[in-house]
C-alpha cells in the first residue's frame, strides 16, 4: 500500500510550505530574491539559499512554474467547487507569494492523483482519473479558457492505488502517460487485495496488460483513453515524477517500488531490510523496456535486480531485466 506516502502526506498536511531554493553562483536571466535568514528553517549545502514563498495553501502534490515566475500547485485534496489547483504570484519580488489563488473546478475525491505541467501554453493538472488542460493566457495568473478533457482513464473500479499521472511531452509530438498497478506485486486482487503473508503473484501477472507502465499518445488530441495510446514501456509499478530531458532526448521516471518484504515475507526479510528495500528507482525509459515488475525489484545494496519473494525469490537471486538505472 502507500505507508510511505501516508506518512509523507501528513507531515505535508501540517507544515507544507513553499520553499524556492537558488544556486548562488548559477547564472540565471532574472535576479533570484535573497533567501530567508533560517533558509525557511531549511539545512541546506553551501552555496543554496532558500525562501518561503507561502506557507498556507495546505498538502500538495506537483508544481510547475510558468516562464514568468508563476507558480501553479496540484492539491493533494479537495472538494467539486473549491478548486483542486493554487496560483501564485509574486508581485513585488521578494520571492514571497502576494496573489494566492485557487481554481479548477473538478472532482478529485481521494488524494492520490498528481499533475500539474505547463506545456505549449497550455497547463496540464489531473485527478485521479482524468487528466485535464487549460489554455493559459499572456499576463493573466489565472486560466480564462474552456477546461478540456485531455485523457480518461476508463475504470470499472474507480479510483485505485498507484493511480498518479504526472504528463510528460518530448520534442516529437507526444504525451506520455503512466498507469500504475493496484497491487503490490500482483497478488490476487479478488482474494488477497491488500497481500497476505506467503501468498505467491499471479503468473503470468495479468496487470501487466493494462497497468504497471507508460503510454504514449498523441499530444495533439484531446477526448483520449487508454486505448488511443501504444503501451511504450512495461514492468513499472507506480510513477510520482516523470520528465523529458531535451538534452539527451529520453524520458526519465522515479518509480515507487513494491512494499511491505517483512510484513508479506517475515520469514525471509527482516524489518530492517523492508524499512530500506526495494530501491525507488530513478530510470531512463526506451520504447519498448521492461523493468521486470512484478517478478523483480531493484536491491541498491547489492546493485542487482533480484528475483521477487512473490515468484520464488529470497533476497538474493538474480534476475536479468531491461533496466537503464541513471546511478
């Protein structure tokens, strides 16, 4: 499940704040404002400063920050009509929020869904479902267009674990989307759907088909289902940060590994090892890759992917996959 996120969640839910942190010696094309004195009560390296921009606006998921400064935050939470989304707008450039906005008015019932990109003017944010856009207008902080449904995802069950869609667009023309599995290691969801101890995976995993990847559609369109777009790469359980790197022209995720080795397997992996196994892998995605979820997780310790208790594993056995790790 999401132990992790759960405690991040909170943590985020009582002292979430806005921090916009500078390298000094960096040469950039606006002047960054000085940072707080306490560096926002933040313990930086040398030559990084950090300031407050606002502390108020409650959890958050994603940001995107326009070419002017603006900044655009995706809510962790809220209701139809209260506006998932926050602008925010410094005016004065102390790097201190004056104009806090919010907006957006779509459903966005639980608190897993992430998304928030600027992209051909356009601002990209998401629920747990939907993945939605509007045009942004030249000097205006807050959207004035027709909201648009960009991407649906058609779900039977609703709402689901791992269900986060952070968009990325490379220099091609395409949108890349990730599904992420609802399971932990595809257990049998009807039989066992939060894993019982020493219960095996599903083999082959039939998550595999729909879930537990990244699709590739036409940036170009709008009104899109899964079944516009062409599976790009498998074996990827759940994506909470994706992005295209111009530079070298590949797409990179991190990837929220499988949970809970001591808890489903006590017998095989100590609590220790569960606090700091698997990996939360940081990837470079090709067309066509598989990174070997369910059947396998990433051990950083060891540097190698092993076999999953799920399938047979103990910990230690290797197992060969498609990875292309960045470190």
């Amino acid at each position: 499940m999401h132990r992790k996120n759960k405690v991040s969640e909170c943590i985020l839910g009582f002292f979430f704040f806005f921090t916009l942190i500078s390298f000094i010696q960096c040469n950039t094309k606006t002047k960054l404002p000085k940072g707080d004195p306490d560096n926002g009560g933040l313990f930086l390296p040398d030559n990084f400063e950090a300031v407050v921009v606002a502390d108020s606006i409650g959890p958050a998921r994603h940001i995107a920050v326009n070419d002017n400064g603006d900044i655009y935050v995706k809510l962790s939470r809220s209701k139809k009509g209260e506006g998932g989304n926050v602008a925010l707008r410094d005016v004065d450039g102390d790097g201190k929020a004056d104009s806090i906005v919010r907006f957006g008015d779509y459903d966005n019932k639980g608190s897993l869904s992430n998304c928030m990109r600027i992209h051909d003017g356009y601002l990209y944010y998401a629920s747990e479902l939907v993945i939605y856009r509007n045009k942004l207008t030249p000097g205006k902080l807050i959207p004035e267009s027709k909201t648009e449904v960009v991407l649906t995802e058609e779900d039977s069950r609703g709402s689901h674990w791992h269900i986060t869609k952070p968009v990325s667009f490379d220099d091609k023309g395409h949108m890349y989307v990730p599904f992420g599995a609802p399971s932990n290691a595809c257990q049998d969801l009807i039989g066992t759907p939060g894993g019982t101890p020493g219960f095996a995976g599903l083999d082959p995993c039939p998550e595999l088909e729909n879930y537990g990847g990244i699709w590739q559609f036409d940036a170009n369109k709008i009104g899109l289902t899964q079944k516009d777009g062409k599976k790009f790469a498998t074996g990827i359980r759940s994506v909470v940060a994706m992005d295209w790197n111009k530079g070298d022209k590949n797409l990179y995720v991190v990837m929220h590994g499988r949970d809970d080795l001591h808890l489903l397997w006590p017998d095989k992996f100590s609590p220790w090892q569960s606090a700091v196994l698997p990996s939360e892998e940081f990837l470079r995605v090709n067309d066509g890759v598989n990174f070997g979820w369910p059947y396998s997780y990433y051990d950083q310790m060891q540097k190698k992917n092993v076999l999953a208790p799920e399938y047979g594993g103990d910990g230690k056995k290797k197992i060969k996959f498609q990875h292309s790790h960045t470190g």
